[in-house]
C-alpha cells in the first residue's frame, strides 16, 4: 500500500475519532443536565420541552465541546432551575417606579434603551419552557431589537407587537441611574446594530458576540454601553427575569400582572 494511502486511511480514522469523541460529550452532558432537572422536581413536561432545546442547541452547534467557548449544557441546566424559582414570584412584587414624567398616555412614556420583558413567552429555542422573552426599545420607539429563538436572527420588529398584545403578561422598564441621560440611552438603543444578523444560540457565554438569545441581547446593549451588568444573579447566562428583577431596573408599566 502507497504511504499515501495509509496517510489518508489515518487522517480519516482520526476525523471518525474526533466526531464520535464530540458526540459522547454532548450525549453525557445532555443526559447529566437533564437528571439535574429531575432531581430538582421540574415539571416533567417543562423537562421534555427543556430537552427537546438543548437537543436542537446541539444540533445547531458546531463547536459544542468542552472548552472556553461554550458553556456546559450542565450549568445551563442549573440556571434554569434558578430562574424557574423567580418565575415563582409574582411580578406585581415589584414596586412601579414612575419615570416622572407629565405624559398622556403609557406610549409617551416609552424611550430608546428601555426593556420590555413578556412574562408569558415561551423561549428557550422556540419551546414551552416558559423563560420569557426579553426586547430592548430600539432608537426609534416603533422598532424594538431581539432575537425570536432558532431560525431568527438578531433583527428589528415592530414594538407594537408587545404594546398591543392584550393577552400577555408583560411589563416595560427602565434604569432609572441614567435615564436622564439621553446620549447614552440612544447609544444604547442602537447599540444591538453592532449584531444585527447574528443567529440564535444558548450556549455560548453571555459575553461572547457569535450567537445570541433574547435576553442575552438586552444584557449586551447595557453592558457594551453603559458598563451595567443587568443580570440579578451573575450567573454564565442572562434570562429575562434575571434582567427584571436586578436592582438598577424598574418597572414603569405593568399589563395583566
């Protein structure tokens, strides 16, 4: 046999090596992340719709190995179950702060930079899960920035879609520390421009910038601008209610709360 035949025999048994070695690790972490969620007592149909995203993630992911670059489905597993336990609270526990401002309706009150986080959305990757969804109000108050879940890229949509949404459990907030400051709020609001087009993705670091989900978004346009770390827990990812309920965030208007 030609030395060069052999050469391609090995390079092609390594290859086989390499993609059998990353699909058991993607196997191992996704079946130890889904005995975390069992073990905590979830619900076993929020368990399969959690299961039926983190499958689709490993699917959607060409990297998902154990380095820096990507987050363990394990650790992902225990956030949720952390933030499962704030969508215990009631939202209405938090206090409506008002912006004061002298207004004739809601709509007045709406400003670039601000955060409207849906309570009843269900987003992790398009599923049931129930995580909520997270938009930040674009530069032009008629436009919010976000990301939908797998198939969608970062990209701008009609605010409307929330503020005329009777049916949802939603509420729009602010940072008071810098709402006077208009400057900032604007870059902020444009801020997600920088990632117009970026696909959707869980778990990738929320400081990293190739793939994002809804609430991730949100935590990067305060965070590049502004410095604040949006995120009530500090965990590797940043989920809607983690946003809602930091300190530097406030409500100014709740619907069917």
């Amino acid at each position: 046999m030609k030395k060069a035949t052999i050469l391609k025999i090995l390079c092609s048994s390594v290859l086989i090596i390499n993609t059998i070695s990353l699909n058991t690790y993607a196997s191992d972490s996704l079946s130890n992340s889904i005995k975390k969620l069992e073990n905590a007592g979830i619900d076993e149909s929020r368990i399969t719709q959690i299961e039926e995203a983190f499958k689709r993630e490993l699917e959607e992911s060409d990297k998902y190995r154990s380095n820096s670059e990507t987050i363990p489905l394990e650790t992902i597993a225990d956030e949720i179950i952390e933030d499962l336990e704030l969508y215990e609270r009631d939202p209405s526990e938090k206090e409506i702060v008002s912006k004061q401002v002298k207004t004739r309706s809601i709509w007045d009150l709406v400003a670039p930079g601000d955060i409207v986080i849906d309570h009843t959305m269900a987003q992790i990757g398009n599923t049931n899960a129930y995580l909520g969804h997270a938009a930040i109000v674009s530069e032009n108050k008629n436009y919010v920035w976000e990301i939908l879940g797998y198939g969608h890229v970062v990209e701008k949509n009609s605010t409307w879609n929330y503020y005329n949404n009777n049916t949802s459990v939603q509420s729009w907030n602010y940072v008071p520390s810098v709402y006077t400051d208009t400057t900032l709020l604007n870059k902020v609001a444009t801020s997600p421009s920088s990632y117009k087009g970026k696909s959707y993705g869980l778990t990738n670091s929320k400081t990293t910038s190739d793939k994002f989900y809804c609430s991730k978004l949100v935590w990067r346009a305060w965070k590049d601008v502004a410095g604040l770390d949006l995120d009530n827990d500090g965990g590797y990812s940043v989920y809607p209610l983690d946003i809602y309920w930091d300190s530097e965030v406030q409500p100014y208007f709740q619907q069917n709360m």
